[in-house]
C-alpha cells in the first residue's frame, strides 16, 4: 500500500519548501517543518517533505540500511518520481539516521569549482537539537550560533569541519527531527566544543 | 491504459459514466506537467530531445485497497483520474470484467474506427503510376 | 549604467486595455473560439507548437488568439508557459517505423513498396485564390479507398541502406544532452544540434537551407521520403518501472539523400541529413533536414566555408524567442546609454573646433 503525499501539494510543498530554504539561510537554526503527508516507516514525516519538495525525477536518492525498505522505495518512486540508487556517490540526495552508518562525506559528490551545485545534499534523521556540541558562524549568521543535535559524535563534526574546508564544492546537510528541521551549508564554520 | 489514454475524453466519460460513482480515494490528485519527447536521429539512430508536451497524471485508492495510475496527455484532470480509476477497476476480477466489455472494448473499437477511416482516406490519395505507350508502332 | 524611471504605470495600463480592444476588433462579430484556432488554423498551432517547443493544441490556440495571430509573440507565450510547469520524465524514442501515415511521399523513388501517399497537401493545387471559401462552402467529404494502407510502411533510406549505398546512423545508446537543462556549448553533438533545429524558426532555417541549393555549402539533396502521420508517445513513470502509451500525437519526418562520402576504409555511400517536428510542418522539417546535413561539415570532413556550416553561427540565431528578445528590447529605454553618447560626440566635436582654432591662431 501506498502512503498518501502531501495533501494539498502546491500549498504544501511551498510551505515546505520555505521551511527548508530558510533552515539553509540560517544555518542552526531550528524551524517547524509540519505537513499533512503520510510518510512510511521509518521515515519521519519531516524527512519526507524534504524529499518530496526537493527531489524529481533528475535526483537519485540513496538511503541508509536502516531507512531502505520496499514501503520507503516505492514511496520516493511514486511521489517524488526519483530513483532509488544504490550507489551514494551518484546520489544527489542521501537519507541516514544519526547515530548509524552513513559513507564518508568526501565520498559523495561534492560537485565542482564551475558548478559546485552538483553536489549531494545529506538528510539526516534525529531525534531532536539541543546546543552544545559546536558554535556555528558564516554566512546567515550575525555572529554566532551555538548548535547541537542528538546522537551526533565528533567524528561526524570532524568531518564536516572537513568538509568546509573543501568549500566551495562539498556536501549540505539537512537535520530533520520529528516536525523540525535544520541546516549545515558547507559555507558555515564550525567550531567544535570541549565537551563534545 | 493504452485506450483509456488514447481515447478522446468525450467517449471515456459516456462509456464510463456507470462505474464513475465508484468510492475512491485520491493518491496523488490530478497534476498536470511536461513529458519530454525524443525522436531518433535518421529515424533508427541515437535519441535526441524534440520537445515537451503536457501530460495530467492521477493515481487512486480503492476502498479495497487496490491502486489504479493514469498518465495522459493534455491538461485534462477529469481524463486523468477516471483513467485511475478505471485502471483501478480493470485489476479487480468482476469489476475488471465488466470495465473491459463496458468501457475499455467500445473504445477500443471507435479507435479502430477512427484508424480506418483515417488510413482508408489517405490511400485514396495513393498515386497509381502508369506509363504513356509511345513509339511509331 | 541603468538608472530606474517611474512614472509610466498608468499608461501602462491603459496601453494594455488598448491592446485588448484591439484584439477584439468589431464587437459585432462573433469571437474567434479556440476550437476554431486548432480545428481552421491548424498548421499555424503547428508552429506554434513546434517553436513554443510544447505540444498541445489547445494551449497553442490560446496563445495565437491572446497574441492576435502574431506567430512569435504566441510562441514566446507558451515557452513562458512551460517554465511554469514540473517536467515528469523523458519518454520513450518515437518509432516513426510504426507511424499511422496520412502522406508519405519519395522524391528519389517512383515506386517505393507502399506506394505513393498524397495526403492533404498544397502541392499540385495551382495556387489560385479559392473564393468559395469567403462564401463559407462546405467541403465535399474525403475520398475513401476500399482497403486501408499497410500498416508497415518501410523506409525508403532502409532499401538503400541493405545496399550498403547508405550511412547507418549510429545508435549509441547513451543519455542525448538537453538545452532546457544545460546551456548550449560549442562545439555541440548532433543530438543538442537536432533539438535545437526543431524548435529553430522556421524562417531562419528556410533560408539556411535555401542557401545551401543556391551554393553556400551545397550538398546535393533528394528528398529521400518525407512522412506525416499519428505516433502514439510511450513514457515510463519511475513508480511503474514499465512503459504506458499516455497518448498520441501528429508528427512529419523528412529524410534527405545527400552526395557521397567515402573513406579509403568504406567505399562511397550517400549521408543523409533528417528532420522531425511536431503536427504537420513539411517545409519546417525539409529545412531543417537540409541544415542537419549541412552542420555535420566537420564530421564529413568537409571544408566549412558556408553559414549553414557554422554551427556557432546557426545555433545562436535560431530561436526566435531569444532573437526578438534582443532586437526588441531596443525599443525599451535606454536613455542614459543615449546621453552618455550624446556627451562624447558633443566632446569630440568641440575638440576639434578647439584645435582648429588653435591652428587658426597660430598661423
């Protein structure tokens, strides 16, 4: 059985999609993501707008182990019409949970110095933010911008203090939390805490 | 499908007008976008891009839980969805039946009707070449 | 430099309700309808179409009334229109091989296996202004033949090709490239090069062609068959996996012959240049069949001494859309750009009388 998308897809999917623009201008700040979609298992609902108001036809997904099931396939297939690849450095869009496994960031397309848009953005499911792990700075934000998200470990901020290093190629992340959701360009700086 | 999209809209709604009250829920309402068409270079060749055209794709629920799809081309939703819903009805074992002989067969038959008349005026334009007999016997 | 003006809103308006009534006309007679447009006008809705680079007819007549017939302005609306709708996918390849064929001519070959198929043309009719039409006569109806056409009608360029007197085009399986997507770069594949002909204007690319018969870049053609006729349009959704007809549409296909090539390897064959597009639109594909050829210089190894051989050359100047785009917006202000021009003349010319003052006084 197929869960029902969004509802009222235009209004919908602009509401979503100003969300998600938003959470990327603001880097760390959390912004209420609702929709009237059903998503399935165990893909949050807030992910699952992120997916179907970004994704088509022309972005390959690629999904972790634990998101990747026949419900969750057909879902992203009949919605959004976008592939499901296996491999996640073809994929213009990844979906993992925190706390498990996903590839390395440098593995994944980090586009290139004449179109640094053809690059993956990452979705991460969590359970919720809280600050603490890192201060955030950059572009959108005044000064600064304490941050943190649960399940999160400092090899995962390591490496994405990697991989601003890279800019302006390199990955976006997007941290989507039961009816929230929040960014980390790879223009944003990233400071790590002690108590991380 | 392949009738339920082809015929025109007019002819789906009568021969379809019985089964259109069946209970349903909307999976994905009526939404109208662009299909990219492709020709061949030569004909048999590699692919290349022509030009777009406007296509109204719907999916449907049955109460039974049974989906039904349609992609067709235009702008017309009402096309759309009872295209699913009839694509619906076709997977069922009694409703397939009766949407078969209902719908699906007269359709099918004006399209053939419609061809034939079509191709029978075109070979009416065929040249029939003959030859003037010349020469001094 | 562009400095902002205000001040032209309400005109602006009332120019606009203006164009409306104009459109009108004489309030007495009845308004053109849309199924009037796509069922009288046909072959206007198929330039349109092709050149809007959109197929459906009732949007395209729609853009020829709001556009009071002026064949740019409606195709410059339904290219705005396609900006504003999600593209689903790419379908199938059209098998032109299984076209349902309302004309079907050879101008290589009397007798081509199928036969000959006239169809509603303007050939052989003499030209001479029909005035029972003003009168609204009613047409008799079509004559029918007893049997239908066969229905796998082959290809002329296939008869020659068992021969081996004809190039094979390649069948590369890889994804072809697409302008909506990318920009266009140079130099361009005959795949970008097709897609941008076919929604080329029609009268740029007539005259191309024409310049390649008169000399520039001669090639030689025949008109190796030319088709017209219904195709159905398969397309596969990502969440089905499996290709569905979602419809049907009128196309024309032109394949020319054009003059040998051989290499020390093949021994001479013809090349052949090919044009598609959408409706019936006969003039439209032989020009871009002959331009096809023409683009392919460098591929043949042929010199490229003609414009119809210069790919930057054709390419850029094709769309009519960007075309008008640029050459009417010089009717837009350009107030300042005009001073800053006056200001240097002005200067130029005072220098010079002060040096020739200066000269005066010196003598």
């Amino acid at each position: 059985m197929t869960e029902r998308g969004f509802l009222d897809v235009a209004m919908q999917s602009a509401h979503a999609f100003r969300a998600i623009m938003q959470a990327v201008a603001r880097p760390g700040r959390v912004l209420e993501l609702g929709s009237d979609l059903e998503a399935p298992d165990p893909l949050l609902s807030s992910a699952a707008a992120v997916a179907l108001t970004l994704c088509d036809f022309q972005t390959p997904i690629w999904l972790a182990p634990e998101l990747r099931n026949e419900n969750v396939i057909h879902y992203l297939r009949f919605h959004a019409g976008a592939p499901v690849t296996d491999e996640p450095g073809k994929a213009q869009f990844l979906f993992a949970m925190a706390g498990e496994t996903w590839p390395a960031p440098a593995l994944l397309m980090q586009g290139t110095h004449e179109y640094p848009d053809r690059s993956a953005t990452l979705v991460i499911q969590v359970a919720g933010f809280a600050p603490g792990d890192v201060v955030l700075s950059g572009p959108g934000i005044l000064s600064s911008e304490p941050f943190g998200v649960a399940g999160l470990n400092t090899s995962f901020w390591a490496a994405m203090v990697e991989n601003h290093a890279r800019f302006p190629i390199g990955i976006d992340v997007i941290f989507a939390a039961p009816g929230l959701v929040a960014a980390l360009p790879r223009a944003t700086e990233i400071r790590l805490l002690e108590s991380v | 499908m392949r009738v339920l999209s082809l015929s025109d809209w007019r002819d789906l709604e009568s021969y379809a007008k019985e089964v259109a009250g069946t209970p349903h829920d909307l999976l994905r309402a009526p939404e109208t976008g662009l299909v990219m068409l492709r020709g061949r270079m030569g004909a048999t060749g590699a692919a290349f891009n022509l030009g777009e055209a406007t296509v109204t794709r719907c999916a449907v629920r049955l109460v039974d839980g049974t989906e039904g799809h349609a992609y067709v081309m235009g702008r017309n939703a009402a096309h759309a969805r009872l295209a699913a819903l009839c694509d619906a009805l076709l997977q069922g074992k009694d409703s397939g039946t009766a949407v078969s002989e209902m719908v699906i067969a007269p359709l099918e038959a004006k399209l053939q009707a419609a061809h034939v008349e079509t191709s029978t005026k075109a070979a009416a334009t065929k040249v029939d070449f003959f030859t003037m007999v010349r020469g001094d016997d | 430099m562009y400095v902002a003006v205000k001040g032209g809103e309400q005109a602006i308006d009332a120019a606009h309700r203006l164009l409306d009534e104009e459109r009108r006309g004489d309030r007495s007679l009845p308004q053109v309808t849309l199924d009037q447009i796509a069922e009288q006008l046909t072959l206007a809705v198929d330039r349109v179409m092709n050149e809007g680079s959109l197929y459906d007819r009732e949007l395209a007549s729609l853009a020829i009334k709001q556009a009071r017939g002026d064949m740019i302005e409606a195709i410059f609306l339904i290219r705005a229109t396609r900006t504003t709708l999600a593209r689903f996918g790419y379908a199938e390849p059209l098998d032109t091989q299984s076209m349902r064929v309302k004309r079907r001519i050879s101008a290589a070959f009397k007798d081509i296996p199928g036969g000959q198929i006239l169809g509603p043309t303007f050939d052989y009719t003499h030209r001479l202004l029909d005035f029972s039409l003003a009168a609204d006569a009613e047409p008799a109806e079509a004559a029918r033949a007893p049997s239908e056409l066969r229905s796998d009608m082959p290809r002329v360029l296939e008869l020659l090709g068992s021969e081996g007197l004809m190039e094979q085009p390649s069948a590369e399986a890889g994804e072809p490239e697409d302008l909506t997507q990318d920009p266009l770069n140079f130099p361009a594949g005959r795949d970008l090069r097709l897609q941008n002909l076919a929604r080329g204007d029609e009268g740029f690319l007539l005259a191309l062609a024409y310049s390649t018969q008169r000399g520039y870049g001669r090639t030689h053609p025949f008109a190796g068959e030319i088709r017209l006729g219904t195709v159905e349009v398969s397309f596969t959704p990502e969440e089905l996996g499996f290709p569905i007809v979602i419809g049907e549409i009128t196309i024309t296909e032109c394949e020319m012959i054009n003059q040998f090539k051989g290499s020390t390897t093949v021994k001479p064959q013809f090349t052949r240049g090919y044009g598609l597009g959408f409706g019936q639109c006969e003039r439209k594909v032989m020009s871009m069949a002959l331009v096809d050829r023409s683009l392919r210089a460098g591929e043949l190894g042929e010199e490229r001494v003609a414009p119809a051989q210069d790919e930057e050359f054709v390419l850029s100047h094709s769309d009519n859309v960007q075309a008008t785009g640029f050459v009417e917006h010089l009717k837009l202000p350009h107030y300042v750009d005009f001073q800053s021009e006056l200001v240097l003349l002005r200067r130029m010319r005072a220098e010079i009388d002060i040096a020739k003052d200066r000269l005066e006084a010196a003598e």
